[in-house]
C-alpha cells in the first residue's frame, strides 16, 4: 500500500475554454496536515471538488486510496467518498435539522446502527468539538464560529479516512479561529486521519499544516514546509506570505493606460 | 452599409431566437431527466415513509387554509352567477348540478394546481434553491447521500400525493359555500339541491376524471417546483427567478395540460 492517501498526477481542469490548472502533480501522505493555498479565483476549491469526485478533469488523474476517482461509477464514487469528510465553507449545516441531527445525519442515512448508539457517538463528537451542550440548538441559533465546530463534528461522524477543509478560517474571529486551528490538528492526530486545508489564512495554516501547495496561474508555483516557504524567496510566495500589495500579483486589473484613458473624450 | 446593418440585426436576432430555442429545449430534457431520477430513486421516499410524511405536511397541510378558503368563495360566486342564469331558463333547482360538476370536473383539480404552484411549489423552489446556495446539496453529495432520493423523491410524492386530497376538499368546501348561497340565502329549494346533483354527478366520468386530473397536475406542478429549485443559479437573484419560473411555468402548464385531458376524457 502506498504512504499516499491522495494522489495527484498531471491534473488539467477547465471551463468555458479557460484552464484552471495545468498539469499539476501532488501528494497527500497517511496521517498528515497539508495545506493548498493560493489567491483567490486559483482553482483550489476546484481541487477539492475534483477529489471529491464532483467534476472530472480534463486530463491526468485523481487516485484516492489507490483508485481513480473518474473512472469509477455512482457507487464506485459514494464508496470513495465514505472515506471522505469534508468541511464546507460556510459550514453547509442542514438548516431544518438540530445541532445534533445535522451530526446524526451520515450515521443515520449510511449505517445500521441502532438510535441509542447514534445518540452517544453524536454526543462524543460534539464533545470533541467543545459543543455537547448546544446539541438541541438550531443553525441559525448558532454563532459562524459554533455552526463551523457542528459542520466539523460532522465530517467526523464516521471517522474518515480523509478530512477536506474548504477555507476552515473565513470569516471568523480570532477566537473561534484559533479554536478550529487547534481542532483541526487534534482531530487529525486523534483520528489518524489525513487533512487538506484549502485555504489562504497564512498564519493559521502555516501553525498547523505540515507541507504546504502554493497554487498560482494553473501551476504550483512553490511548495515544501511552513518553514521552507517563510524563508523563501520566490517573488510569489514572498508576496503572498507577508501580504505585499503589490508584486507578481498586480494591485491593479489589467486596464489601458491610465493617462490616455483619463484624457480620452466621451 | 445599410443593407449590412440590416442582415447584422437579422441574424443577431435569429441567433438570440435560436439560443432561447436550444436552452430550452435543453431544460426540457434536464427536466426530463430530473423526473426519471426522481422514479428510479423513489425507493427511499416509501422506505422511509416519515420522510414523505413530513413534506405531505408542509405541501398538503401547511396548504389547507388557503385551498379552503379560496373554495369557499369559489362555491358561493359560482352559486350566485348560476342562479342569475339558470333562474331566466326557469331552472334554478339545476343549481346544485352547476355548482358541483363544475367544481369536481373544471374548477377543482384546476383552482387547487394554481393554488399549490404559489403556495407549495414556490416554497419547495425556494428551499432547494437555498439548500444549492448553501452548498447544503453539495454536502449530502460529499457523505455519499443521493439529494435526488433524500430530497427531490419525498417532496415529490408528497405533492402527487396532496394534490388530489386537496383537489377533492376545495370541490367538497366549495359546494358547500354553493349550498350556503344557494339555499338558505336565495331560497333554493334543500332537496331539489342535493337530489339533482346525486342523480347528474357521475362517480366516474366526473368524480374519477378529476382525480386524474388532480393527480396529473400534481406530478406537474410538483416537478417543475423541484427541477425549478434544483436548477436554479446559487444566488440569491437565481432563487428569486426561479421562484417566479415555478409560479408562471406551473400556471400555464395546469391550463394547458387541462385542456389537453378534457379533450381526451371527452372522447373517451
């Protein structure tokens, strides 16, 4: 069995005539934390979903635990994804169903196991999250930070193999970021799991990722440890790192020349 | 010059005629293909009755006050417009006969589609359309769940199943608010009311056929509220346009199709 839970290879993916990516390659050993970042609009979401086996790419391929995950079928797919969690952005929790049936849910619809059962497995992983007293609240009496923690504890119902974070630290505040930090390497180790952040918090996942995929124009445009990319000095990476304004991404969108523009008349 | 100017409009126009023709003829098919899934994945949606159960409430029940009342009002109009006609003939007692074929044939099955598609059908759009937008469909895909037989298939058979349950109470309530005009207000006499109506309302050309038709606009109007919501555009001017599509799509395919099943349960 190989070391890598998820393979990339030569992956091209696009739309609308426009490439997204251009033949990218990477790994995604057993056990680790690895992050994809990149600006936005670079296509990482899109590596999520072309893991997840929702979209097919254009070429190369997507190996989960040793299988292509294009070639397979419907339930070649749904077999692969009970392997996977994976944390929405914005949580995604079913707004008609409580804290604890949003967690319910995967055990519910995709196992036999009987109710009492559910009822403590979904008491345990809203513990892990810190959430065992909010169980009988609704989503939308929950706090961006306290839906996050439900989603998470979701992900985990069933003890995935693989656990995807799409953008885990948008829109929060300190606290509660620091809070999914921490949860996202706990439940990794605890779990035994492997973890992909997508996202573009530098110092957050920079805290907790064990390699890093910087994705920029199609093409991984740097990657290696946290450590490796803060002493880096390729221009992108550099920008990217210390929030430069201004660099190989431009401040401004492409436009005509801005004298002539303002002197053209109408 | 002019000339060019002209065969450009021409064509600009023929081409935006024939886009709008293939978009949608390809929603058709998604559609289409839509309704098919939803069959095939129906399994779960009676496996699980409590899930269709608990989309009957919300699309049959939560529906009730409006159906009945509507029929209420309904009834009584019908009553006093067809006393002021039949009354020249000299045959006010045929009232009950009016008000109820015209309620259980026409009117019926009919008003409760119309009714349903702004009621129900723009709220299972809106709430497929929000649950897209909120990448709630996306999740149940990524656990391994088919939104097509968790989502789609129950509030599908909800809406087939509500449908003609709604349809026969507005024809009940409405011949009740025909009655209440009818006799105690105009003065028809009580038995001419209700024994011309037993001896003219056949069970199955009238009673049945509109519970057909019922049942036909049901899986219609249920459909389009669904393929409306699960097609919709993940924003929120997409679930607003989708909603409106539910409501005028609905409309004219329940008028449409009425006048298609008259036609054939004519002949037949």
């Amino acid at each position: 069995m190989t070391d890598n839970i998820v393979e990339i290879d030569n992956l091209s993916f696009g739309y609308k005539g426009r490439l997204l990516h251009k033949g990218i390659n990477m790994v995604f050993p057993r056990g680790k934390v690895v992050a994809i970042m990149g600006g936005s609009g670079s296509g990482k979401t899109t590596l999520l979903r072309l893991i997840g086996g929702q979209i097919k790419p254009s070429k190369g391929e997507v190996r989960v635990a040793g299988e292509v995950v294009h070639k397979q079928d419907r339930d070649g797919i749904y077999k692969l994804r009970r392997k996977m969690g994976m944390l929405f952005q914005h949580g995604a929790l079913f707004t008609d169903l409580s804290a604890f049936d949003n967690v319910a849910f995967p055990m519910r619809e995709l196992t036999d196991l009987p109710e009492t059962m559910i009822r403590d497995l979904v008491l345990m992983k809203l513990n892990a999250v810190g959430l065992r007293g909010a169980h009988a609240l609704m989503p939308t009496e929950l706090s961006g930070g306290m839906a996050r923690r439900v989603a998470l504890a979701r992900a985990i119902a069933l003890d995935p193999a693989i656990i995807m974070y799409d953008e885990p630290f948008a829109g929060l505040d300190p606290i509660s970021m620091g809070v999914i930090c921490g949860l996202i390497r706990s439940l990794n180790d605890a779990l035994g799991a492997t973890s992909i952040i997508v996202s573009h918090d530098v110092k957050e996942t920079f805290l907790i990722a064990d390699y890093v995929y910087f994705v920029a124009d199609g093409v991984i445009a740097a990657e290696g440890t946290p450590n490796d990319l803060m002493q880096s000095t390729l221009p992108f990476v550099h920008q990217f790192v210390h929030g430069d304004k201004d660099g190989p991404v431009p401040f401004h969108y492409p436009a005509a020349n801005y004298q002539s523009e303002l002197l053209k008349t109408l | 010059m002019i000339k060019s100017k002209l065969l450009n409009s021409i064509t600009r126009t023929l081409r935006g005629v024939g886009h709008r023709m293939v978009e949608r003829i390809w929603r058709l098919g998604a559609g289409a293909r839509l309704f098919f899934l939803t069959i095939i994945y129906s399994g779960e949606s009676f496996k699980r009755f409590h899930l269709t159960l608990r989309e009957v409430y919300f699309t049959g029940v939560m529906s009730l006050l409006i159906v009945i009342v509507s029929a209420f009002f309904v009834g009584m109009v019908l009553a006093l417009q067809g006393y002021n006609t039949l009354q020249k003939y000299g045959s006010s007692e045929a009232i009950g006969v009016l008000v109820a074929l015209s309620l259980v044939r026409e009117l019926g099955p009919v008003v409760t589609a119309l009714l349903f598609a702004g009621r129900a059908g723009t709220a299972i759009t809106a709430e497929i359309g929000l649950m897209k937008t909120t990448e709630q469909l996306s999740a149940m895909e990524m656990m391994a769940v088919n939104p097509i037989a968790r989502v789609v298939a129950p509030r599908f058979w909800a809406g087939v199943i509500s449908m003609p349950i709604l349809a026969s109470l507005f024809s009940m309530v409405g011949i009740l608010g025909g009655y209440l005009v009818a006799v105690p207000l105009i003065g028809v006499d009580d038995g001419a009311f209700w024994s011309q109506m037993q001896a003219n309302v056949d069970f199955r050309l009238d009673i049945i056929n509109g519970l057909i038709k019922s049942v036909v606009f049901g899986v219609a109007c249920t459909m389009i509220a669904l393929f409306e919501g699960f097609d919709a555009p993940p924003t929120a001017e997409g679930v607003s346009r989708a909603t409106t599509r539910t409501v005028v799509i609905s409309s004219l395919t329940v008028l449409g199709l009425d006048f298609v099943l008259t036609s054939f349960m004519m002949v037949i």
